[in-house]
C-alpha cells in the first residue's frame, strides 16, 4: 500500500462525547492550540453554528456565542489571529453570496460584525464564494472565487474572479481597511474552490504565498507563488509529480511541507484526463509540496482504493486542520449520485501525525521514598503516549531470559490519573501485539495531583483550565518539595541534607506542581520533591557563620544577618546551612544528544557509556509512579547495534525489578504519536530516599505584611523519630548565578523548633528573583531528626505588582 510505503499511520477517531455536528461539506476550520473550530457548511441547508472540538479531550462542545451572530454561509474565507476568528463572505443561500466581514473573539466567544474602509482606489471586494482568505501578519489576503452576475438569485450568472484585495487588522480586535495592492507580475487566472497558504522559511527569505488548484469552467493543478515582501506572483518550476487537476481540496502547512488532500478531480478513462466537460469523481489522493524545494511527493494516488477503512475515504468539500504537526480531517462529501440527485457527506472525523513528536521536557520530581519516584514531564501535544526509562550505575541483575511468572499486574506503574499501559502501539513495531488504545486521553491532565491538596481561604476560586490550575488574585505561591538527604557525593561524612543540583534548560521552575493566586492564608501540600536533577553533580556545602552586617561570597556581597562560607566534598561540618548545586551536565548530556538524533522505538537498547536504559513502561499521561522498572533477557542485552524500529520485547513476559534506597537513578521520556517514538528528552537524576531520615514538611503558607512575609509550615508526615529542627532557605543573588544562570545560591533564613518564621524587608532584598518561568523568590524549608535533614520543600512565591525585590 502507498501509504504505508510512505510511512503513514491514519487514525479514525471511533468515539466521541458531545454533540457531534451534523455531516456537511463547504465548512471551514481553524486551531486554536488544542481546539479545533468549526463553522458553516451546508447538507439539507446551510449550518450556522460554531461547533468547537477538544483534540485533548475527545469532546465536541457547542459554545454560547453571542453579539452580532453571522447567518450561516458555505464556501466562506476562514482565517484565526491568536484568539480572534475571520469570516468573509460566502453563500448564504443558494445563488445569494455575501462580502460581509465577521470577527468572533473566541476566549469570549464574542462576534461582532467589522466594517472596513473601502480602498483608496476602486471597490471593495464583491460578494463572493469559494475565495481564499490568508493571514500573514496583521493582513488578511483575499484572492479569487465565484461571483453571481445576475441580481436574480434564483438565475445564477457564474463569474470567476482572479482579484486580489489585502485587509489591514488592528491589534487584538478590529480592522482598519480593504486595499487593493499593485502588484507585479502575471496574475493567476480567475478560478475558485482553489486554495491559498502562506509560507516563510526560518532562516532566509520573504513570506510567500501559495495557490493551487480550484476550478474555471474546467479544474486545474497549477502552482502560483505570491513574494508577498515585492508583490510580485510567479510560477515556480517543480519536481515531481503534480497533482491532478482538482478543485474543493485542503491545503495545509505543517513544517515545510503544504499537504494537499482530496478533492473534485476529472475522471480518467485509460490513463487519459477526461475534458472539461467529461465526468468527474471525489477523490481520496494525499501528496505534500516540499516548499523549500517546491518538489511533490505524492503519499496516496488518486487511482488507490482502500478497502480496509485505513485511509480516509475519497472526499471534497471537507476541512482540514493542522493541530501541532497533527492533520485532521472532518466530513466533506463523497461523490454525486445522479440517480437520487442529491450528494453524501461523510461522518468521519481522522488525524495523521506527519512528523515523530519533539522530545518532552527533562523528567521531574513530584515524590520521593525509599523505593519509589513519582515523577512528570511537561505535555506533549498530540501525542498518544510516553516511553519512560531509566538506568543506574548501581548493578542491575539480569533476567537470564526468564519471563514473569503469572499475569501482568493490572497496574504496575501507575500514571497520576491513568493505568500505565503494558504493551507499545502497533504502529511501533512490527511484532504482534495488543494494541494501545489511540482513542484521546480523557481530562484528567487536566486535575492537580492527588497528592497536592490546596486549601483556599473563602474569598479564592481555584480554576483549571487545560494544563494550568490558577487562583484567582494577584500573588501566587507555587510549593514543590525538592529532594535531599545524605548524598553520597560529598555527604560520605555528613548528616547535612543534599540538594541534589537543578536541570540546567529546565530547572526546579519548570516543575510547578500549582499556582495559587490570593497570598492570604493560601496552602499548598506537595509533601515531594519537583525539583528535577542531571548527572554527576558536584554538591557544595555552605555553613552559617555569625552574624555580619556585610560579607562576600564568591564576589557577591550578602547584607543580611549570615554570611556564606564554602567549604569541599570532604567538610566535616555536622549542619550546612545552604547548598550550592552545581548543574555540569555529564554523561546524562552525552545520552540525550545522542537519543536526539537516532530516536529509536528500542527496548531499553539505549547505551551510553555502557550505562544500560531499561523501560519503566509506556504511560498515556505525563505522570507516573515509579517503584520497579523491566529486565532484559540476557541475549537480549549482548545485542549492541539494535536497527532502529526493530521488533519490540511482550512487557508481559520480561521480569520485573525494584527500586532501592539510597540510589541514584537517571530517567529520559520520549513521546510516542503515529510516526513512532521521537527523541529523548534531557537526563534528569533522582535519589530514592534512605530509611529514617524525616519527611518533607507540608502544608506551607506564605502570608504578607507591609514590611515581611509570614512563612509556615506543617510538621512531616513521617518524621522518623523527633524533630530536632528546621531550616528554611532562601534564594539570593550571587555572581555566580550570572555565571551559571541555573545554579541557585541559598542562605540560610531560619533554623529552630517553630514552624514558622518572619521573613524580613531586609533579607527579600537581597532575594534572587528566579524569571525560568513566572517571576518567583524561592524559598526550601528542610526537617532534621537523629538521622539528619531530610527532602526539603521548595516554595516558590510567584510575584506580581508590588514586589519586595528589585527586578
């Protein structure tokens, strides 16, 4: 088959919640992030509702939109700016077109009817169907379609039209005018049902404008491109082999390719075209025009039948929509039945992932015990699943080819809201296999983990909205607790707590597990650790030293009431008062380079440094509990050069490994879509927890005052025997951080019994304030027992207006 010698893997989507709009064709589509926008369109009458679905969630919705609601059309200009639709003209019954402008604001699913000035020099555009509308900039692009020269609706004179108008936007809402630029050049002749895409290569070049195909009497399949810098149109020269001629196809840019999908085209009879007039079909052909080589490459041929409900079936009047590097395709008709006079529209809703997914963000810390990490990475869009793995320099034993004994356990590694799934999808191996399931995940990315519980005062709204969870006021406090204790680099002597050194492109910012907006008597339990780690760091230990009113530390002055003294791996000193991480990126770093550029759907056959990947599982969400991970047979793991893509080992039948204290362990994730596995992400390190050292505490709270803020805390859940004390830090300003950006510097602010402390004008003035994500001062608070000091929680304080520091 074609498509699979191309390498594709069309997806059905088989269930939906939801109203699900009524089949059409003639409708138009845009994306706004994960939502796709529909409207218009035409089966027994034209529709004139705005139908959104969630490509995340699998769910169709019907929003309530108001103000100046447009009557339906078909064959309408669709184009999005941000958050802001365009609708421009289109048929709005039949023989009566439209040149009206709408403009739907979609996060207040607002319309408003636009009226723009008229050009300078001549008319604005007529009244008009099956036009193209592009938008490059703050200017929409109208070329084309099909006009009614009769003022009798019901006597449809067809004009085809090849002018060519330019529409000015304002910023945000609005617009300023039509124009009709001079351009140079030979004008594409007249047509309509063509289509239009804009294009600008990244790294040389003027943005340009591409129309294919449509229809003038007769349907056709040249390529003109619009230098929209010089308004100059030309024909450019390609390879390849062109399309058919054809008319009511989509065309969309994912990348640098214009994919080119369905569509009228003339009904071949012996390998020759039939003429203008001859019969014509729907057809279900798929190619891409490589824009930076203007080369076709044709995917799925007009002449390919598809038997087997693979392929999206031959279709026009449909829209396609690109969502990331997804394509969509949703209804369309499917051909004319002459004998019932009348045409069928399809129900059937498909994506095809164009391209493996980017490598997902380093691995983070939510929890840490003795035997087990919670974990999560930040989201990839329209992905189907995640490829967790893990090594570590301590041995691991091999399974010398015994399988598991017994049936799989229903939840091995469990995913925060969803069971981890045992077996890879089959679009990634050729092996037989139980398939996973490529429905959307369902919303419950969309929930804070369970084991953050937010309590808000009376007067706070909690919201989530998608993959953030924000609170309504100004400040905000996001908690994580970041993992610590006796590490053995540098601690082989010392009870003082390791914090273990921050991601150096992610560092513990990235990993905020909420946002809590309103300071007053707000709380957050991550009781965990966020903070995500690299490889064969470097700890360095600070110890408190007496009070001073001015003191340097690696050139930085600290005026407060500690000063920082540094000493080596080999201090004797019993209690650091703050650590320095380093954040040099070793082996960990070499991995991911190489992951990068060979992503490979392996069984666990990534090395570096003889340093063996073994998978945790593949997980249909960004989060998951990790307590054991798979064994290799021992023929497996004497195999060094595993070919890319090669056949995939049954989870079920490979045993199992636990966790142990007191190691180190380092993780990648790579995402899993249509294509295949794409790259790992960077390498991030954890500690698993040694027994009887407390817990992190919990359930901090950040109150404001005038002159300082109000720290508290909650005791450990688990203290292992008495608290001794606590210690709370502070991240400060240092010249280091100006050498290494990622490498926070903390001072020690509170060491004592209570759970709580003042936190001086005087000691937020020399705050560091951390811009990874949102501005925030950075705060870790750290419990000791007999063993020593255990995980410590890291606080951070989101700042709005009114901050105590400097920025």
């Amino acid at each position: 088959m074609a498509a699979a010698a191309a390498g594709l893997s069309w997806r059905r989507v088989s269930s939906f919640t939801g109203p699900v709009p009524r089949s059409r064709h003639g409708h138009r589509a845009v994306a706004i992030r994960e939502l796709v926008i529909i409207f218009g369109g035409g089966n027994e009458g034209i529709a004139d509702e705005l139908h959104v679905y969630n490509t995340a969630t699998n769910q169709w919705f019907l929003p309530a939109v108001r103000g100046d609601i447009p009557p339906g059309c078909a064959a309408h200009g669709f184009v999005c700016d941000g958050t802001r639709i365009l609708v421009f003209g289109g048929m709005v019954e039949y023989g009566r077109y439209s040149n009206d402008l709408y403009e739907l604001q979609a996060s207040r699913w607002l319309w408003k009817k636009v009226k723009p000035q008229a050009p300078s020099t001549g008319s604005p555009p007529c009244p008009r169907l099956g036009h193209s509308f592009s938008l490059y900039g703050n200017k929409c692009y109208l070329f084309g379609g099909l006009a009614n020269e009769s003022e009798d609706s019901n006597n449809n004179v067809p004009r085809y039209l090849n002018d060519f108008y330019e529409l000015e936007l304002q910023h945000g809402s609005g617009v300023v005018g039509w124009s009709i630029p001079v351009t140079k050049g030979i004008l594409p002749s007249p047509r309509e049902s063509h289509t239009a895409i804009v294009y600008c290569r990244k790294d040389v070049g003027s943005p340009k404008m591409y129309i294919f195909g449509g229809m003038c009497g007769s349907r056709l399949n040249d390529l003109w491109e619009l230098d929209i810098e010089t308004m100059t149109w030309s024909r450019p020269e390609t390879k390849g082999t062109v399309p058919l001629p054809r008319s009511l196809h989509t065309a969309n840019v994912i990348g640098n390719k214009m994919y080119v999908f369905g569509g009228w085209v003339p009904q071949s009879a012996g390998g020759e075209i039939s003429s203008h007039d001859g019969e014509w079909k729907c057809t279900g052909s798929f190619s891409y025009l490589n824009l930076d080589t203007t080369e076709w490459i044709g995917l799925i041929s007009d002449c390919q039948e598809d038997k087997s409900n693979l392929l999206p079936g031959p279709r026009a009047g449909h829209c396609a929509v690109a969502v990331g590097t997804r394509l969509y395709i949703w209804s369309g008709r499917d051909g004319y039945r002459k004998a019932w006079n009348n045409q069928v529209c399809c129900k059937d809703l498909w994506y095809l992932d164009t391209e493996k997914p980017p490598a997902p963000s380093q691995v983070q810390l939510i929890r840490a015990t003795t035997n087990s990490f919670q974990v999560k990475w930040d989201e990839v869009p329209t992905v189907e699943g995640y490829l967790l793995q893990l090594h570590s320099d301590s041995p691991v034993p091999s399974a010398a080819g015994t399988p598991g004994t017994g049936a799989p356990e229903a939840s091995l590694l469990t995913s925060q809201g969803a069971s981890s799934l045992h077996q890879s999808p089959q679009s990634l191996t050729s092996v037989p296999y139980p398939e996973m399931k490529v429905d959307h995940p369902s919303q419950t990315n969309s929930v804070i983990p369970n084991n953050v519980q937010v309590s808000l005062s009376s007067n706070s709204l909690l919201k989530v909205e998608g993959k953030e969870k924000v609170a309504a006021a100004e400040n905000k406090i996001t908690q994580e607790t970041v993992k610590s204790h006796a590490d053995a680099t540098g601690f082989k002597e010392s009870n003082a707590p390791s914090l273990l050194p921050v991601c150096t492109s992610s560092p513990q910012t990235s990993a905020n597990v909420g946002e809590l907006r309103d300071l007053d008597k707000r709380t957050v339990n991550p009781d965990a650790s966020v903070c995500s780690t690299v490889s064969n760091a470097q700890t360095m230990v600070t110890q408190q030293a007496v009070k001073t009113e001015s003191s340097s530390t690696n050139g930085a002055v600290v005026k407060d009431e500690t000063s920082l003294t540094t000493f080596n791996s080999k201090s004797e000193a019993a209690e650091a008062a703050f650590m320095t991480p380093s954040t040099r990126v070793n082996s960990g770093q070499t991995n991911d380079t190489q992951s990068s550029k060979t992503p490979q759907r392996q069984m666990a056959m990534g090395k570096t440094r003889d340093r063996q990947w073994y998978d945790v599982g593949i997980f249909k969400n960004n989060t998951a509990v990790v307590s054991q991970f798979y064994l290799l047979p021992e023929e497996t793991l004497s195999i060094s050069n595993k070919k890319e893509n090669a056949d995939v080992l049954d989870y079920r039948l490979l045993k199992k490994q636990d966790l142990f204290p007191g190691t180190v362990y380092r993780f990648r994730v790579a995402a899993i879509n249509g294509c295949g596995v794409g790259p790992f992400s960077k390498v991030s390190e954890f500690k698993t927890c040694i027994p009887g050292f407390p817990g992190a505490p919990s359930t901090v709270k950040i109150s404001k005052s005038v002159d300082c803020i109000h720290l508290s805390w909650e005791p450990p859940a688990s203290p292992s025997g008495n608290i001794l004390e606590y210690s709370a830090y502070l991240a400060i300003r240092s010249t280091q951080l100006q050498e290494n950006p990622n490498q926070l510097v903390f001072m020690r602010i509170y060491c004592g019994l209570k759970t709580s402390c003042i936190v001086t004008a005087t000691q937020l003035s020399n705050a560091h304030v951390d811009y990874t994500s949102r501005p925030a001062i950075v705060f870790r608070i750290s419990a000791k027992n007999e063993r020593g000091y255990g995980p410590a929680t890291q606080v951070r304080w989101l700042q709005g207006k009114g901050l105590f520091v400097p920025s």
